[in-house]
C-alpha cells in the first residue's frame, strides 16, 4: 500500500511547479473559506473590476488614454449603480411588499379551488388529502410570515451593511481599474519566477472566466430585460419581481428555469385563471426561454466550457453550499478550474522495463 501510495505522489507532486500551484490554490480556497465574509466588499469589488475591465482594454485599443478609459467606465458603472437604487429597487421592493400583502387572499382562493376536487374527481382526490395540503401550505405560509417578522426586526444591521458595501465597493472598483498593472506586478512578485504551468493555467482561465462570467451577466440582463417587458405588455402583475427571478435564474443551469416557472405560472393563474391571456403568457415566456437556451447561449459561449452536465451540477450543489448565491455564479468557472489544473498538470509516467 505504501509503494503505491509513492508512486502515485512521485507521478503526481515530483514536479516543484506542481506542488507551488497545488500550495496556491490550497491557500486561496482556504482564505475565501476562512474569511469571504470579512473580505467580502473587496471579492465583490474585485469581480466587478474584472467584468469592466473589457470594456478598459477596448477603449485603449481606441487610443483613448488609459486615465480617460477608466473615468468612463467608472462613469457608466455609477450611472448603472444609480439607476437600480433610485429606479429599480423601489419598484422591486413595492411589488414584493404588495405581493406579500396579497399571499392571505391568493391563500383563501386557492383553498376554495382545492376543495372543490374530491367533488369533480372523487376517485383521485380525497378530503383528506385536500385538508392536508391546505394545512401544509398554510405552515409554509407561516414560516414565510415569520421570517419576513424577523427580517425587518433584524434589518438595521442590513442597511448598515449595505451601506458599507454601496460605499467601499465603487471605491474598490475604480482602485482596481486604475492600479491594476501595478496590483498584477506586485502579485507576480511574490510568485516563483520559474512558472510555466502557473502561467498556462492562469491564461486558460482568465480567457475562460472572462467569457464565461461577462457573458453570463449579459445573458441575465437580456433575459431580466426581454421578460419585463413581455409582462408589461401582456399586463401580468409583479411583473418586475418575476422578470428579476427569470434573469437570476440563468445562473443555475438546468434548474433555475424550471424552477422560476413555477412562481410565474402560480401568479398568472391566479389572475387570470385557465383564460386566453394565460395561456398566450405561458406561450411567451416559453418562447423566451427558447430563444435562451438555443439563440442567446451559442452566441454568447460561443467557446462552450467542455464539462459534463454532472458536472455541472455537482460543481452547483458543492460551491453553492459553501458560498451560497456567488458559489452558485461562479460553480461553472471554479469548475473549469479544476479541469484546467487537471489538464495543465504535470505526470511523471512510471518507466517500463525493456523487453528482453
């Protein structure tokens, strides 16, 4: 067991850079684990310098001077920053507020409807089943009430974090555009110079995140955007809460659209019923969900990340579970950087002895 357990660390770990980069990656997912909460305003900062920095890299290409490229980046991002607290959010907090407002009478609705089963199909529904799944959705109801108690009880700390963040993060921001040659310099100064498979690794998923998570972004604002308006016009209501839960679920390949399917069609069942115009909503909302998957994906990730859907999924239900909603964003680049170390790593292959 012993020799076995040699070689493979002597097939595996006998090359230096191999082992400095398995170091690395040890202490960056240690530090993330450890203290992504402390250092939270800073990741949150650093991701969305790397999401503008694309758009730095293209107005230099234009010869715009670099100090110039970033004061119009950083503009645009404010700009954006400040249209979603004085416009967006407010309609998102209102349709929330008036939604749970609303739940006890879509309760009761619901309810009447429920009991009329056993009626029209006594031989698959039962009273009792009826009674239970009342019971059931009104305990879930009540947990929803609780929480929503003791969120607001507990919302001062909330502001004040938010506030933290609304303040240090366009700071962080435009830090990291400005001086990111210089932070790039310094961090290369603490690597060991001799770095190759570092090197191949880290252009692999620079090129890979880059597209991935820029694309993706883009994917939830066209999709969130598209969404809105298609409620708007057909006049659905709490349109804007449902088109912000359609563009978050892009995130969560193969899950989130079938998932957010569910709230949409609850509320447009529950305002118009088995009618015409729910069922040119459904037809809608299908057809952007179409033109997702196989229109708007190819175009965007048009260099696809090569993993299988397992993987996909368990690198959801891992990274999720340990850093909740931005575990889940970033599941698929975390998981290509697994594959890429996978791929780029060293093997030292066991001699074979001559034939006589």
């Amino acid at each position: 067991m012993f020799k076995v357990l040699r070689d493979w660390i002597q097939r595996y770990f006998s090359d230096e850079e191999a082992v400095v980069l398995a170091v690395l990656l040890f202490l960056a997912f240690t530090a993330v684990l450890t203290l992504g909460g402390m250092l939270a305003p800073v990741l949150a900062g650093m991701v969305l310098a790397y999401l503008m920095q694309g758009l730095v890299l293209t107005l230099e290409r234009l010869r715009v001077p670099g100090g110039a490229a970033v004061g119009l980046v950083f503009a645009l991002f404010m700009g954006v920053l400040m249209v979603f607290i004085v416009v967006v959010l407010p309609l998102l907090w209102h349709q929330l507020i008036t939604l749970f407002n609303e739940l006890p009478g879509m309760l009761a609705k619901w309810q009447s409807l429920l009991l009329l089963l056993p009626e029209r199909y006594p031989h698959l529904v039962s009273d009792e089943q009826v009674l239970q799944a009342i019971e059931a959705a009104r305990g879930e109801i009540g947990k929803f009430g609780q929480w929503a108690l003791t969120f607001s009880l507990s919302s001062l700390p909330l502001l004040v974090n938010i506030m933290i963040y609304l303040v240090l993060v366009p700071i962080l921001v435009f830090f990291f555009l400005k001086d990111r040659a210089m932070i790039g310099e310094w961090v290369r100064g603490y690597l060991p110079r001799e770095r190759a498979l570092i090197t191949r690794v880290a252009e692999e998923m620079n090129r890979q995140i880059a597209n991935y998570i820029r694309g993706k972004v883009i994917e939830i604002v066209i999709c969130g955007g598209v969404t809105y308006i298609a409620f708007v016009a057909l006049g659905l209501n709490y349109a804007a809460l449902l088109a912000l839960l359609v563009g978050v679920s892009v995130v969560v390949p193969y899950v989130g659209a079938v998932v957010v399917t569910v709230p949409v069609l609850l509320i447009a069942l529950f305002q118009w019923g088995w009618s015409d115009q729910f069922i040119y909503l459904m037809a809608v909302y299908g057809i952007i969900q179409t033109l997702d998957g196989n229109v708007l994906v190819p175009l965007l990730f048009s260099e696809a990340v090569n993993l299988h859907p397992v993987a996909i999924i368990c690198a959801v239900l891992l990274f999720g579970g340990l850093w909740g909603f931005w575990g889940v964003f970033f599941a698929i680049p975390l998981a290509t950087l697994f594959k890429a170390v996978l791929d780029a790593w060293p093997r030292k292959e066991p001699a074979v002895a001559p034939l006589l």
